[in-house]
C-alpha cells in the first residue's frame, strides 16, 4: 500500500473527503499492480481508471468553484492544470514504452506529494469556503 486513507488530510466538504479517498484508493490499487509485478494490460486498465478519476475529480471541484465564485479560481485551476499536463505526458510515454517503473516513479515522487500539499493548502481554503455554500 502506498497510503493509508487516514492519513489523507481532512477538509471542510465531506464529498471532497469521499472524492480524495477514492482517489487513494484507485492509486493504491494502481501502485500495488506495478509492485507486485502484474502484467501490463492491468496496469494500463488502473492506469486509465486512475487518470479518468484525476479528470473527474479536477473538473467537479472546478464546477463547484466557479457556480460559488471562488476567489482563488484561476490559482487553484492553475494547479489542476499542471497535473493533467503531466498525466497526458506520462499517458504518451507509457503508450510507447510501456514501462510500469514511469509511472511508479511518478505517482510516489510527483503526484502524491503533490496531492497531499495540494489537498493542505488549495483543497483545505477551498473547501472552507463552499462550505458556506454546499451542505454535504
């Protein structure tokens, strides 16, 4: 396992806490494929699922800052954008090089310490300011 779901910071919106521990979840699975040596096939099916989560997760979170008019919109936007930027060029190597290690690498040296400063810090203000808005 990669990360413990309890480990993953609380915010002020519980469906932004459901929607980080999935994503854990699905990382788990994902790292736990590459480490434990699974065949490529089901690495690129978690891979995918992985990435379509990032996207749907991203774009729920912008929807919600955008209907209340978050004040840190385009900063916030910023970062999801950086990481989708990496995502599609980690999809491209591992189109061509199918190496499991690229994408290893990745998920415990830039996305989830990025997501776990993420989530303290852009996740943390935004979800405190919905939740003045959205009752979960």
């Amino acid at each position: 396992m990669l990360l413990d779901i309890s480990q993953i910071p609380r915010v002020a919106l519980e469906r932004m806490n459901k929607v980080h521990e999935e994503e854990i979840k699905l990382l788990n699975q994902l790292f736990e494929a590459i480490d434990q040596g699974k065949d490529t096939g089901e690495i690129d099916r978690l891979f995918k699922a992985f990435v379509e989560d990032v996207k749907k997760h991203f774009s729920s979170e912008q929807e919600m800052m955008e209907q209340y008019n978050f004040f840190a919109y385009p900063m916030h936007r910023g970062e999801h954008d950086m990481v989708l930027g990496q995502l599609t060029n980690l999809e491209k190597r591992w189109e061509k090089e199918r190496n499991p290690e690229l994408i290893k690498a990745y998920i415990e040296n830039e996305f989830l310490p990025w997501l776990m400063n993420h989530i303290q810090t852009m996740d943390t203000v935004t979800a405190h300011f919905l939740s003045h808005f959205i009752r979960d």
